[in-house]
C-alpha cells in the first residue's frame, strides 16, 4: 500500500500545511521581536521543510513501521518543519530558549545532537513541537519539527545529504572522513564565536 493511495491522507496533508504555516509564522514573530528588543539578529537564514510521501514512506519501511496514515502520525515526527541556521554557535542556544520561553509550542521531544553528535557526526539542535491548528470547526495539534543549528553544522549536514542520496550506505573510509570533517567544523565554529566576541568587545569599547 502506498500512502498516497490511503483514504484521507489529503486532508491530513492539508493539516501538515496549515501547521507549516502556523509554524513559520510564529516562529517569525519570536524572532523579529527578539531582534527588536535585543537589537541583534541570531538569525542567517531559515528554511521551511515539507517531506515528500515518498520520503515519508521510505522512513516508515527504514523504521520497520507498516505504511499506514496512524504510523505516519505517530512515528514519522518531521513530515513538516523549519531551518533556523543561526551565524554563531551561542546563537543557536539562544534561539533554543527563545523557542522554549515562549510557551508558543507544546515541546513533545528535545535532542541535543551539538553536545551529543550523531555517530555520521550530525550536529544539530532538535525540537519536536506541536503546533495548534484552527480548523472551520476544530482545534487541532500537528506535530512539526525545529532544527536549528550553525552555518558550518548546515554545510556539513547538507553534503552529507547529498552523498547518502547518491549511496545509501557509504563506505567506512567516507564515514570517517566525514566525521572528521564534523570535527574540524566545531573548531572552525568554536574559532568563529571567539572573534564573534572579540568584535562585540570592541564594540563596547
Ligand atoms: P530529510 O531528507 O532531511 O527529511 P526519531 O524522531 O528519533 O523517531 P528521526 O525522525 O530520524 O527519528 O529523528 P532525527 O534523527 O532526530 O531527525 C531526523 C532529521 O534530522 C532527518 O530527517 C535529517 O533532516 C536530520 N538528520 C538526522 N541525522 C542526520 C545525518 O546523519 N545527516 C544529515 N544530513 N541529516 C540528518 P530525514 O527524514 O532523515 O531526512
């Protein structure tokens, strides 16, 4: 069974774009009035994401999941979701609480993949929230995911992506190198947020 063909998966897929939209537009609103209020902006870029069916489905079967519309509700946590890349590692704790304090979500799973990389060496900061959806007749709440993570921690992720698209299960001296590179990547943010604190010391001044 292929999920585009269960009954009523439209109307769920709908309710996935209303909580994207729902989703961005808060998560906007925190950050400008963050902005506005500490005259410095965390923010380098943000990205919206909405999983293929496709995609939805090979993670299922990965998970060892049956392709149904209850296990892509209640095991598939990321069919919708956003980006925040931040420029500086201290930024992305600080859009963390920003997200945390503002009792905006229901926060249902928190990961802290910078503290504790994943073994590819993935580092990233995960919340996995539930955003409140007004439907003509209904409230609901859809579950969406918030990475937030640096520039150099987006590079890293997005080359990865891009060589386990080409090959699902890579050899061990590419797992290793790109390990590595994870590595030399904290020491590049590490040496970013010292001169990060350089400048604003100076600023002080
Ligand atoms: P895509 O194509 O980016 O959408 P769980 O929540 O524990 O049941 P799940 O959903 O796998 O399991 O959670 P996880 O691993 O915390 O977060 C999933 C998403 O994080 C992935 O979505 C990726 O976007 C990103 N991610 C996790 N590990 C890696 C990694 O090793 N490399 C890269 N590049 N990204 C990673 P998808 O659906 O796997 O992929």
């Amino acid at each position: 069974m292929k999920l585009q063909d269960i009954e009523g998966i439209d109307e769920l897929m709908l309710k996935y774009k209303f909580a994207l939209s729902e989703l961005t537009n808060k998560i906007t609103i925190l950050l400008e009035e963050y902005e506005f209020n500490n005259k410095t902006d965390p923010i380098e870029h943000t990205k919206t994401r909405f999983k293929t069916l496709e995609s939805a489905e090979s993670k299922l079967r990965k998970k060892g999941y049956e392709v149904t519309m209850d296990n892509l509700i209640n095991h598939v946590h990321d069919m919708v979701g956003i980006r925040i890349i931040c420029s500086f590692l201290t930024e992305v704790y600080d859009v963390v609480n920003i997200i945390k304090s503002s009792k905006q979500f229901r926060i249902t799973a928190e990961k802290d993949y910078i503290k504790e990389p994943k073994k590819s060496g993935y580092r990233s900061y995960h919340l996995n929230v539930l955003v409140r959806v007004h439907l003509k007749d209904k409230i609901e709440y859809v579950e969406a995911e918030i990475q937030i993570r640096t520039i150099a921690m987006d590079t890293w992720a997005s080359l990865d992506h891009k060589l386990r698209y080409k090959l699902t299960n890579l050899p061990d001296n590419i797992e290793d190198e790109m390990y590595a590179c994870s590595d030399e990547m904290v020491l590049l943010d590490k040496r970013m947020e010292k001169l990060h604190h350089e400048v604003l010391n100076l600023e002080d001044k």
